[in-house]
C-alpha cells in the first residue's frame, strides 16, 4: 500500500493541497473580516460566538474541503499518467 501511495505522489498531492486550501481560506477570511469589498450588511443573530467567529469556522472547512479536492484531484491525474505510461511501455 505504501509503494502504490507512493507511486501516485500521493504525500506531495497532500502537501499541495493542504497549501492551496489554507489560502483560498486566508483569502476569502480577509475579504469578509477586512470588508474589502465593501461593508457588509449585518442582519443575523449569531449564537453563542459573534460573525468573525463563525467564519472562522467556514473558512477551515472550506480549507479542508478544497485540500482534499485538490488531493484527489492531483492523485487520480498521477494514476491516469502512471496508466498511460504503462500502456505506452506495453505498446511498444
């Protein structure tokens, strides 16, 4: 199992995605909390934590929803690659 997740790059895949969903999630963060699109209409009750805290909260699971989007996306376009080079490799 180890040797296939390692063929498939997987921990590289890991890697990249993590990153490219911490800042999707930093970026949209700071357009909500810094306004930088304009002030926001505030007309919700928040319970128990204020607005800044809830969307915290969405910003991480958005940052763990895209790193694994991003993951399998990376690993399944490494195991078509591995395929076609095998293919190739068996054509010849």
């Amino acid at each position: 199992m180890l040797v296939l997740l390692e063929s498939l790059a997987f921990y590289r895949n890991v890697r990249v995605g993590l990153v490219a969903g911490a800042v999707l999630a930093v970026l949209l963060y700071a357009v909500r909390t810094l306004e930088l699109l304009g002030p926001v209409i505030d007309t919700r009750d928040y319970p128990l934590f204020g607005p800044d805290a809830w969307f915290l909260l969405l910003a991480f699971v958005l940052a763990a929803t895209f790193a694994l989007l991003v993951a399998v996306g990376l690993t399944v376009a490494e195991a078509v690659r591995g395929a076609r080079e095998i293919s190739a490799e068996d054509a010849e």
